[in-house]
C-alpha cells in the first residue's frame, strides 16, 4: 500500500510564504511524475505545479513565478515553496504521484494524499 503525506499547510499573511512537503512511502518501486493540486471551497481541484522523474516542471499560470515545485528522490518527496501568497491562493493542497509498484509492471498507479489546508488571510 502506497501513502502520501503533506504537510507544511497553515495560516499566512498576504505575501508571505509556506513550504508543502509530500513524502511517499510503502512498497514503491520507482516514483514517476508527481505534482500539487488544489481545491478551493466551491470550486473544482486544479492542477498548481508537476515534476516528472527527470525533474522537467509546469507550472499553472497563476503560480508562474511564485512558486517552485522540487523533489528529492532519495526522500521520495516532492516540495512546493509557495512565495508571494495571495488570499485567492487559499485553499487545501493535495499531493499526488504515478506509482510504479514493481518493476515488472508496464504501468504506474496513481495516488492522492490528504491534503493539507493553507489559508492566506491578514
């Protein structure tokens, strides 16, 4: 069973920053793209920022220039450094990650975590 853990959410003010971390652990072969989403109350889930195992981004465009989406292999953990929050930035963040379980298998599961909440607000 593969799990996906966050944390790092919390209360900023405008402008401030927060760092969300995502550590993947249970019987994984290889971890494959990985990413953040989001979802506002009210609103769908987005995408905000992906990696894949080469370490190529993308980045939504409302977070283009503000935040930077890293991961470190050997921690099986992938980080969003959020910079220059706004309140519209509020939301809870999820973490997500196409799983390859072993290496004999020719495709990769996905999985979600559960999320955590970052509100921006003075």
């Amino acid at each position: 069973q593969v799990q996906l853990v966050e944390s790092g959410g919390g209360l900023v003010q405008p402008g401030g920053s927060l760092r969300l971390s995502c550590a993947a652990s249970g019987r994984i072969f290889s971890l494959n793209a990985m990413g953040w989403y989001r979802q506002a109350p009210g609103k769908q889930r987005e995408l905000v920022a992906a990696i894949t195992s080469g370490d190529s981004t993308n980045y939504a465009d409302f977070v283009k220039g503000r935040f930077t989406i890293s991961r470190d292999n050997a921690k099986r953990t992938v980080y969003l450094q959020m910079n220059s929050l706004k309140p519209e930035d509020t939301a809870v963040y999820y973490c997500n990650a196409d799983v390859k379980l072993r290496s004999s298998y020719a495709y990769t599961n996905n999985y979600w975590g559960q999320g955590t909440q970052v509100t921006v607000s003075s």
